[in-house]
C-alpha cells in the first residue's frame, strides 16, 4: 500500500516484493556487512536489543552474536515473511537469543527494557513516525540509544523528524548511522 507516494509501513507488503526486497538486501549483506554498521553502536554482551522493522533479518545473526548467550534480540516487522526468516536465520544459527514479534508499532514490552533500538532502513516509511519513535522511547531504558540508519532520507529530514518527536537527542553522528540518547 501506498500513502503519500510512499509504502505504508502499518501493512505489510505483497510477497512477491518482500521477496525481492530480501534478495536485494542479501546482496547489500554481502558487499558491505551489516556489523559494519552494528559496530558503531557499541553492542555489548548481555544487552536487550530490538530490531525495529527487521524486514529479512539481515542484523540479527550479527546482533545475536555482540549480545551473547546473557542478551537478546527482539526482531521486529509487521510482515509475516520477515518473521518466518528472521526464525529462519535463528534455527539455522542455533540462536536462542532471537524472539521475534509480528507487529505494526507497539513491541509489547515493557517500559525501560531496552538498550539498544536498531530502526534501520525504516524511518522514511512510515506513516506515522511519531507513534514510532513513541513506543521505541517507552521500552528504551533511560541511557538507552536508538541507532538509526535511513538511507532514504537526507539528514536534515532526519534530525528533523526525530527532533519534533521531543523525545530524543543526537549522540553521535556515526560514518553510517545516527545515535540518539532517549529524554527523560
């Protein structure tokens, strides 16, 4: 569905062009590897993790391993394919770390929960990015960062965005991602 002249996030996409999609992000996987970006953030061992629209799981085996055995990853898509893969991807990797969530916008965690927030590739799509960025701030813990790579945006658009949400501030801008540090 489009709204805008773009994809509506708060439903999922016909088949046919989720699978194109993760086909595409196998190849971007391969020519520059997603712990590229999960560098910049400085996951450590033992984290809670959400992979806010993790689309085919290109992040999770990655964030898997940075969180260890003492963390998790919550992988995150309003899209029934993605959480197949993502299922997938933790079967075949013998993850145990890995629970996945089938979901439009809330996480159904609980509040403060959070360490790290992954909204790669995301931000530009949805409909209503505010109810977004609302949810991702109720489950980050205090210290919390929300690491956010958007391709699809300029960085003015993006400041801009997550500025007038009121509810979070730049950390760091990163070589490939954004870092923001949740408001009190």
């Amino acid at each position: 569905m489009r709204r805008n002249g773009k994809r509506s996030m708060d439903r999922p996409m016909p088949n046919f062009g989720f699978e194109m999609m993760a086909a595409m992000f196998k190849v971007r996987d391969w020519l520059r590897p997603r712990s590229e970006i999960l560098a910049e953030v400085k996951i450590q061992p033992g984290d809670q993790v959400l992979d806010y629209g993790c689309g085919p799981g290109g992040y999770v085996a990655a964030t898997a391993e940075l969180v260890g055995e003492a963390g998790v990853v919550y992988a995150l898509d309003v899209h029934p394919l993605a959480i197949r893969k993502v299922q997938d991807i933790a079967r075949k990797h013998q993850l145990t770390n890995v629970k996945t969530i089938q979901s439009d916008c809330k996480t159904g965690l609980p509040d403060d929960s959070l360490d790290v927030v992954l909204l790669y590739d995301v931000l530009g799509s949805l409909d209503d990015p505010h109810a977004v960025l609302a949810e991702l701030h109720r489950v980050l813990k205090p210290d919390g960062i929300m690491s956010l790579n958007e391709p699809h945006m300029g960085e003015e658009a993006i400041l801009a965005t997550v500025a007038n949400s009121h509810l979070f501030r730049l950390g760091k801008r990163g070589e490939r991602a954004y870092s923001f540090l949740s408001k009190s």
